[in-house]
C-alpha cells in the first residue's frame, strides 16, 4: 500500500516535466481557487476567531489564533436576558413567517400551476415584481400602518412585512416543482374519490415535499437575514437580534468580542438550516425549473 | 348502461368532439379507434366527467350524470403514462379508493390481494410504484382501477408507452380481466390490430367525430365510409379511382377488369376503389385479378414481412407483403389485385358497394 503513494507521485512528476503547460494550468487553476476560498472564509475565520478573544486583545494585537481563548463572550450572551431574547424574538418572526409563506403560496402556486384564468401569467409575473423594491421602499408605510392598527412591536407585525417578499417566491418556487406533477395524478385521485384537500395532503403534498423544503428554506433565509424591516417595526417588548447587535456600544467603547460571539451565533442557524437543504438548493434557485 | 345524447365539447372556438350519440352497454368491450387528436382522449374525459360537455347530456344508468362530481361517478380510469400514488406502497395504492368507501379493514384486504392475484402483484405488494418496471406500475394503476368495481373503465391507451413484448402480454390479459370485472370497458387505442384483438365493439374517431359504432369484425368488413375504412386499416387502405361503365371496370389509368357478381348490378359513374395494403400480391390468387404497374418508392423490411410504398397514377399506395423481397427504389413493380377485394365508395366518401369477400364472410 505505502508504495502506492510514491509510484503516483513519480508518475506525476514526469508527466509534469513532459507538459509543462498543463502543469501550469492546473497551478493557476488551483491557485485562483484557494485565492477565492480564502476571500470568502477570512472574514468569517475573523468573527470566529475575535469570539474567543477579549477586547483588549481584539484592540491591542493582531493574532491569528486567541492568545488567551475565553469563553467569556457567549457566556455574556447566553446568561443574559436581553441578548438571548433576541436570538427568540428573531427565531420566533422568522418560523412565524415561513409557516404563513408556505401555507399561503401553496394553494396559490397550485391554481398557478393548474388553471389557467383570465390574467393568469401577468398576476404570476406580478408578484415576482413584488421582489424587485428594496426593504427600505417599505419601511415607512409599514411602520405607519402597523402602528395605527396596534401591531407595531408584535413578533407577527414583521412576519406579515416579511411576506410581502416571500410569498411572491414560495409561489414562483413551489409552481416549478408542481408543474412538473402530472396533472393526471390529480385527476386519477378525483376518480378514486379523494376529495381536493384529502388529495392535496395526502398525494399531493408528499410528492412536492421537497420543493416545500426549498420554499421553506428560501423564506426563511430571507427573513433572518433582513435587519431593516424587523428593526424598524420593533421597539421594546419583541428585541430582535439585529437590534441587540447596535446596543454594543457603550460608555466604555464598543464591545468587540461579545458582537463579534453574537455574529457568529447569527450565522449557526442559517448554516444548519442550508446543511439540511443542500441537496435541494440548485433546484430551489431555478425556481424548480432545472 | 352508459349513454351519451348530442354530447359535444368545444374549447376556445375550437371543436374538439363534435355532436356525438352513443350508447354503451353493460358489460360490452369497447375501443375508441382513430389516429392521434382525433378525439378519444377527449370523449373519454367526457365519459369520466372530467370534462363538462358543451352541449348534450351523459346518462348512466338512464340516470343524467352530466356535470356531477367526478368523486360521484362510479368510474375508473387508466391513462397512457403510468399514473400511480408514489408516497404509498402498490397496496396502498390499491387500497385507496376502498379506504375513501370507508370499507371495512378485512374487506379491503380481501378485495387488494385478489385483484392483485389477477394482475400477478401479490409479489410486489410492499413495494413502492417508482420501484416497479413500466409493465408493473401500469398493471399497479389497472389493478386500482378495478379495485373498486366501478360500472365504467376507461382504459386511455394503456399499453402505448410499454414496450412490445409487454405490451403483447398485458393485452392477452386485458379481455380475461374485462370478464372477469362485468363493467363497461372503453379502450382507446390508435393500432387497429389491437382494437381487431381485444374484439368487442369499435368505434372508429376521425376529427371529433364517431364515423361508425359497431361490432369489431362488422365495423372491420363493412366500413361504412372511406374515412372509416381508412382508419380501420394499418397500413391505411389505398385508394384508386374507379370507373363503372357498363360490364367493365376501369381503374386509375385504363386497367380494365369485368363488371360481374356484384358490381354489376351497380350504377354506372365514377367511384372510388378502396383495399387494404394486404391483398396486393405478387401471384394472382385468383383467376380474376389484375395486375397494377406501379413504381417503387421505398421498400421497409421488418423480419417476415415488406412494406412497399408505391406510386400509381396520381395515387400513393402501400403494399404489405409476406416474406423478405429486394427492390431497389424507382423499380417498376407488378402487383396483382383480386376486384373481390375491393371497396367501392361514392365520391362523397360512403360505401357503395363492400368488398365481396367481407359480404360472404
């Protein structure tokens, strides 16, 4: 086995001295691609690496690894109230809004799918354009409507403001993996007896499970990711994570570590979310056209 | 009995069915015969009560059915691609209309493993469709349909997208199921060997229209128009002019042949000749036949047979021939023509006179 290594290696060698231009090409391949690594994952190795540090440390040196790790840090933010109520309050809005997204867009991208009606493509095309404004277009209208109807500061009021986006996508989403479910199921379902909601739960619902996990997905991306529209509809009793994050500074100066351990709690669940999904996201993007 | 009166179906200006009587009755076998768009999907939907008829009324049972649910009618349908629920095993699958009836768990039972056991499932019951082979997921989607004993299947080309040997042994099982079951049967199908096979009635479609409805052999023998006989032909019947005059025939381009037996007591005037691609012959097999010159275009060889496409005249024919023969293309080919083969249709397209052999037989 050890010999095996070695042989390859020397094989490699020589065929390396017989192209040299190959060679160089897989070099410059290699190195464009570590190059591209390392611009994507050095800020993250930063917050990572500042989470374990402490301020004076963060301040005064420049260290590749914690000269003195501490967990210092997300202890602060795990034992205390009003930072770990953010992660809550923020968690809270965002399954609160994936779950109206989907159940909402699922009906709607089924008449998309298998009716045609009159407007029927430029309604489609209508909500997608619903994506096309920025956040901050809406922030003013909301925060006033939410604030004459009493909502402003609940955990549903940004929920709502958040589906004026994703609804719009979970439908484009969910009406390319329904599409592609012949409509001869339905039919042949219908003649069995089933009635349409029995249908829709029990065949129909299993067989796009997977772009609901998508739709689900791409909703709940968004609104974690969003700062602008949970900050500005939220005050005092529902804090959200983006809120706790600007509270760092104090009288003492900014508190570098404890916001660099909260950017990095920030980032966990929507890495998990993305490893549950990853086998689906292509298809998602394509809208689940692929 | 299932019978629909005046029904007819447009979409968007577009006729898809035109004004359509037909009665079905209980326990009889019928094919939907016609060439692709000519309609049989669309008329069996109408069956079903997936489609809601433009005009005219559906009665099933003497009882108007038109418009009512389709969860309501007792139907069952099998399409062209293999339609199965792929989250539920092929039981399950089986199962389910029973469970929407709120039978009972021991009555499902029984009902699943013996219609499994009729289309040879019983192995597979644990499995999911997705797993199965074409041949198994459609025998899975028949053996739904039949489950639940409904007074009308309609079977949608069943067998197109299989491949040809199972094809072969799914359609020698399809007429024993049909007996065992005592329902309507309707069967669309493009292929007039199949519709000849599985035998019961015919009804042949062409543009919309049911241009005859009869017994198989009948509707085969005696087509009543040409469009009929065309569509009741595979390859479809070739055509020639026809000139009556007096005790002799004139076909084409001056080849003559007697008036005599039956043609004789026909009008003179102009007609058109119909026969099938398979009673052109290299010997005559008869004293009275005559030979047409024609000129060869392409020559198809299967393994036992040959397909000669042919010119004559104005008029292109085909010429189906046993055994394996070697024409090179642009050959002038002989080809013998018994006139008690031949069909005679008026200009219009009705029959004027059938083929002597079909009336003797």
């Amino acid at each position: 086995m050890t010999d095996i290594p070695a042989t390859a290696a020397a094989g490699r060698a020589s065929r390396a001295g017989g192209t040299d231009m190959a060679g160089l090409r897989r070099l410059v391949s290699y190195a464009v691609l570590i190059g591209y690594l390392l611009f994507l994952l050095v800020p993250i190795y930063w917050l990572v690496n500042m989470s374990f540090k402490g301020n004076l440390e963060i301040l005064n040196t420049m260290t590749l690894l914690p000269a003195d790790p501490t967990l210092a840090n997300y202890a602060r933010i795990l034992g205390d109230p009003t930072w770990y109520m953010g992660y809550v309050n923020s968690l809270i809005y965002v399954v609160m809004n994936t779950v109206i997204s989907v159940t909402v867009a699922l009906p709607a991208a089924y008449a998309f799918s298998r009716y045609s009606f009159i407007g029927d493509k430029h309604l489609f095309f209508w909500l997608l354009t619903n994506r096309m404004a920025p956040p901050a277009v809406f922030a003013l209208p909301f925060f006033q409507l939410y604030s004459s109807i009493g909502l402003f500061d609940t955990h549903i009021a940004v929920a709502l403001a958040h589906c004026l986006f994703n609804v719009p996508l979970a439908v484009w989403i969910l009406e390319g993996f329904m599409r592609g479910v012949p409509k001869e199921i339905d039919e042949t379902a219908y003649i069995d007896g089933y009635s349409w909601g029995r249908f829709f739960v029990r065949i129909f619902m299993p067989l796009i499970s997977s772009g609901i996990g998508v739709a689900a997905f791409f909703c709940f991306m968004f609104s974690w990711v969003d700062l602008l529209l949970s900050r500005t509809l939220t005050s005092v009793e529902v804090k959200t994570i983006g809120v706790a994050m600007t509270r760092t500074s104090s009288a003492t100066g900014l508190d570098y570590g404890t916001l660099a351990a909260a950017g990095v709690l920030t980032i966990v669940p929507g890495a998990l979310v993305i490893w549950f999904v990853r086998n689906y996201i292509a298809k998602g993007f394509a809208l689940g056209r692929v | 009995m299932l019978e629909l009166r005046g029904v007819s179906r447009s979409v968007r200006g577009r006729v898809h069915i035109q004004s359509t009587d037909l009665t079905l009755q209980p326990g009889t076998m019928n094919v939907l015969l016609g060439p692709t768009l000519s309609g049989k999907t669309s008329l069996m939907r109408l069956m079903a009560g997936l489609d809601i008829p433009t005009e005219g009324r559906v009665f099933a049972h003497g009882r108007d059915v038109t418009g009512m649910r389709v969860q309501d009618r007792k139907v069952a349908m099998v399409y062209q691609q293999f339609i199965n629920y792929p989250s539920m095993t092929v039981y399950d699958n089986i199962a389910s209309p029973l469970r929407l009836m709120r039978k009972s768990r021991a009555e499902i039972d029984r009902a699943v493993r013996g219609t499994a056991e009729m289309l040879r499932l019983t192995a597979l019951l644990d499995r999911k469709p997705l797993e199965l082979s074409g041949g198994q997921q459609q025998r899975c989607a028949l053996a739904r349909a039949l489950v639940k004993d409904s007074d009308l299947v309609l079977l949608d080309e069943p067998l197109a997208n299989l491949d040809y040997k199972l094809r072969e042994e799914l359609r020698a099982e399809i007429p024993r199921i049909f007996r065992e079951s005592g329902a309507i049967f309707v069967y669309a199908t493009t292929e007039p060997e199949e519709a000849l096979l599985l035998g019961g009635n015919t009804a042949t479609l062409w543009e919309g229209r049911i241009t005859q409805f009869g017994p198989a052999p009948e509707v085969y023998r005696r087509p009543n128009d040409a469009i009929t006989a065309r569509v009741y032909s595979d390859p479809p019947m070739n055509f020639a002019p026809c000139r009556k005059q007096g005790h002799s025939l004139t076909f084409g381009e001056g080849i003559h042949a007697p008036a005599d037996g039956a043609f004789a007591g026909l009008p003179d005037g102009l007609y058109r000749a119909g026969f099938r691609p398979n009673h052109l012959r290299f010997e005559a097999h008869s004293g009275a036949a005559v030979a047409f010159r024609c000129t060869l275009g392409i020559a198809e060889i299967t393994g036992s047979e040959t397909f000669l496409h042919l010119t004559h005249g104005a008029d292109n024919w085909v010429a189906l021939l046993h055994g394996v023969h070697h024409f090179d293309p642009g050959t002038e080919i002989s080809l013998m023509l018994d006139p008690a083969h031949v069909y005679l249709f008026e200009a219009d397209g009705r029959l004027a006179l059938p083929a002597s052999y079909a009336a003797a037989a």
